[in-house]
C-alpha cells in the first residue's frame, strides 16, 4: 500500500494507494469524515472500505482532503473537497485507463462529496454511503441519482437520525434505472464504535451482490 502525492487546486494531496490485481481492476476512492470533527483517511470506518474494495482486487485509494495531514490548502467547506476529490478520482482514472467499473464510497462528511461526485462522473457505475449527513447538507441534488448504491446507518446514530437518511432514500427510490439499498443496523452510532464488524458485513454483502451481477 504505497504513499502516494498528488498535485491538487491547493497543492499536494496526500494518499494512500494500493493497485488492482489486474489490468481491467476495477476502481474506487474512499472519502474520509469532516475534516473539521478530527476526520482523516486513517479513521477507522474509512481503512475499512479501503480493506474492503482492496481485498476484491480493486485498485483503490484513499487520500486527505486539503488541509488534512500531510495534504496542503485549508478547509473549504465542501467546494474545495469536492475538487480534491474530483483530482483523486482523475489520478485513478488515468493510473487504470481499462478499469471495468468505478466506484465511490464515503462515510460521513466524505459520503455527502461522494454523492456529489457521483452527479459529476455519470461513469460511476456504484456508490456505499455510510452515515450520510443528510440533515446538514441538503442532497436534493440527487436529481436524477446516477447509480446504484447503498446507504448505511446506524439506529443510534443521535448526529443524524435515520429517519433523515429515510427521506432522501424514498425520493432516491422513486427513480426510475437505479436500484437503492438501505439498511440501518440495531444499536449503531453514528461512529460506529463497537459496530465495525456490522460496516464489513453490511458492505461486504452488497459488494459481493454487486460483483456477482457485473463480475470484473
């Protein structure tokens, strides 16, 4: 799993990358919590979908958003992240140019610019949103949502509820081409302490259901 540097907007984007197995590998790019809240790309959620794309022969990478680490700039409130993000994403594009699939995944603060990266990059063919701040950000922007994918919560998550996850989900599933999973696990906060093993299930499930209708 090499260090990797990239050149961003505000300069240098600190990573970690690990490459596919193969040469059509598929893709996909993990988005650490609010960097403003302690979240970085070493958070304990965010190392867990890393593991997860990578134990399936993803080439995947994770990486700092700016100001973050070792990676340069300052919090921008979302603009800026979203162009680190759409920079992490072009670095992985052009690092596999044969890649089969591309895939997004975010947890927190990184699932709100994960969705919205989603809107810019039609060619995402699949999204994991884990604790998605849905009561912070307004996601209407999902209009129409272009992929399939899941959404992850937790029944004790007090920061934001799943009733709020709820509501983007009904309208997301009111879309016609797209297929929305949702689960919420008993007991779960919106951290995750002591329920990392539920993330590895609940995703590990959906992303062998995936793969097993679109091997790569």
């Amino acid at each position: 799993m090499p260090d990797v540097i990239l050149t961003g907007a505000s300069g240098r984007i600190e990573g970690r990358y690990s490459p596919g197995k193969t040469e059509t590998a598929p893709i996909a790019l993990i988005l650490h919590p609010h960097p403003k809240a302690g979240g970085h790309m070493n958070h304990p959620v965010s190392v867990q979908l890393y593991h997860l794309f990578m134990k399936r022969g993803f080439a995947t990478l994770r990486f700092n958003f700016r100001g973050v680490g070792r990676s340069q700039g300052e919090f921008d409130a979302g603009i800026g992240e979203l162009a680190d993000a759409a920079t992490a994403l072009d670095w992985l594009q052009t690092s596999n140019p044969a890649a089969s699939q591309t895939w997004v995944a975010g947890f927190d603060f990184g699932a709100y610019i994960g969705m919205q990266l989603l809107m810019r990059r039609p060619e995402t063919d699949g999204f994991i949103s884990v604790s998605p701040p849905t009561n912070m950000y307004d996601f209407s922007f999902l209009a129409p949502c272009p992929a399939s994918g899941l959404f992850l919560t937790g029944s004790a998550d007090t920061i934001t509820p799943p009733v709020e996850v709820e509501r983007v989900v009904t309208k997301l599933r009111t879309q016609k081409g797209i297929t929305i999973d949702y689960e919420v696990i008993d007991k779960a906060s919106h951290f995750w302490t002591e329920h990392l093993p539920s993330v590895e299930k609940s995703v590990s499930d959906y992303l062998d259901k995936r793969l097993a209708e679109n091997p790569i």
